[in-house]
C-alpha cells in the first residue's frame, strides 16, 4: 500500500516496527520517523495497518501515539480491529479534534501491490470524501458502508467469518473427496463450476493446497482473530452464531496447536491429520 501511494506521487512519512518494511519504504522514497506522534507530527492523514486491537489502540492513543501529533486531522484504519475498538479510537481521537475513518481491506498481498484491494470505509462523509483519492492508489473497490465508527469493522470480519468457513468446509470437503477415491484436482474443478463453488475452492486450494505451498500470505493466528471478533460483535449484540462458534472454535484450535507464523491454509493439515489423508496433486 505504501508502495502505491508513492508511486501515485503522495509524500509519504512511515513509521513501523518492522525493520525490513520501513527499509523498503525508505529505499522507495518515503520519510521514515521513529513513532506513530512524529508521523501525526508531521502528516495531517495518517493510515495504519496494524495486526491486533490492542496494538490499534497503542499507535493512536498510547503516550507517544498519533493522537498527540500536531498535524493529524485525518486517522484512517486499514487494520482488521472489530468494532469496539474502532468505537474506542473513534471516540479518543475526537477529543483531539481528529475525525476517524473506518477502512479495513481484503484482497492479501497480492490486491495491495496490484492496487486492487476491496475497501470497507465508514466515517464523517466530509473525512471519507477527503481520503477517498488517497486510498484509490491501492483500491479497486471502495464500498461507503455507513459513517458510524466500526461500520466498516462489522463489514470486514463479517466478510473474513465467511472467508475462513469456506476454507474449513473445503478443507472437510476435500479430505473426504481424497478418502473416497477422487483426484483432488478434479474435484476442484468440479466445485469450481457447480454450487458448491467458493474462493477457497477456486482459489487458495489450487494455488496453495494442491502445490503444498501453503503461501497466500494471510497468517492463520490472524485469520482465527478475525473470526473471534465477528463473534465477539455477534454476542455483543445477542446473535446466535451456531455454524459461526463452530468455524471459531475450529480456527482457535488450528491457532493453539501448530507454530506461530504460519499461513492461513495451513489449517488443512489438522483436517488431513484428523481424516488421514492428503489434499495434494497428483505426481
């Protein structure tokens, strides 16, 4: 994303904890600061894409966060937080005069370095407006959910429920497919034109599964945090979320037994391990 905004001509000030990331940054033209204030210290918009709530609510509202910068008017969350903490920022950064726009994306790696990530925004329509032709650089599709804080949150985990069900039924679906006696491949195809079709099946599995690469780029602990925090709105709100408890507790247990770091479609091996056997092309 950043590399976008930089190629579309915006002057750019970057701050993370990543030192591979501000590296690349700096090598592509950016300023690189050492704390999120001295970004809103210097930058009257400023976007983050953080990993966990907690960390969300550190960068804006911390002792040394964006909320104490002198310039900020504009906060932009790209991250995947959930709607209380949206609500929570939202609500500490007007304090500062600060308007806080709602924008967590999908589309992986790949949509941000092609600029075709989906954009779920929610916000003050005079802030939208404003940060509208900024997040185009990395957008394909940019959807206006609504402008109250975390509108644009219960739109992505509510997008990303879904997204990890998928993945778990056609990880179920497939070892039952290998058990049975069909090439994985096929069956692939089969589903991919026939009712039972979903991204997971058109998409992740061929690439990732059948090669064994296991490289979409999403990581699976986020993955099962996303999924916690749909149902996290869903009780905060008293909807009953049988088939969605089940996907969570899937995904938590995928989390809690294998090593950290790992990428979303490797919760097929605890599917495979469980069904004995391998969703893998043929030789």
């Amino acid at each position: 994303m950043a590399a976008r905004l930089l190629g579309a001509g915006h002057a750019l000030v970057v701050c993370d904890a990543d030192p591979d990331a501000v590296s690349a940054a700096r090598e592509a033209g950016a300023t690189v600061v050492d704390t999120p204030r001295e970004v809103a210290d210097a930058a009257p918009v400023v976007m983050v894409s953080l990993p966990r709530p907690a960390i969300v609510e550190q960068v804006a509202l911390g002792p040394d966060g964006l909320a104490h910068g002198s310039a900020l008017e504009v906060y932009v969350d790209l991250s995947t937080t959930g709607v209380a903490t949206a609500q929570t920022v939202s609500d500490g950064l007007a304090q500062r005069d600060v308007a806080a726009v709602d924008a967590p994306v999908s589309g992986g790696p790949a949509g941000a370095e092609a600029g075709r990530l989906t954009l779920m925004v929610s916000g003050p329509e005079a802030a939208v407006a404003r940060v509208t032709p900024l997040i185009e650089a990395f957008a394909g599709n940019v959807f206006v959910v609504g402008d109250a804080a975390g509108q644009g949150q219960a739109a992505k985990v509510i997008n990303n429920l879904m997204s990890a069900c998928s993945i778990a039924i056609t990880a179920e679906a497939m070892v039952l497919g290998v058990r049975a006696g069909l090439d994985p491949a096929t069956l692939l195809d089969v589903i991919h034109v026939s009712s039972g079709a979903n991204n997971a099946a058109s998409d992740k599995f061929p690439k990732q599964v059948l090669t064994r690469a296991f490289a979409h780029g999403f990581r699976l602990d986020l993955m099962a945090k996303d999924v916690h925090l749909a149902l996290d709105e869903a009780r905060r709100r008293g909807v009953p979320m049988v088939l969605g408890a089940t996907v969570e507790e899937l995904w938590g247990l995928a989390d809690a037994t294998g090593e950290d770091g790992r990428d979303c479609t490797e919760i097929v091996r605890m599917f495979e391990a469980w069904g004995g056997a391998e969703i893998a092309a043929s030789p």
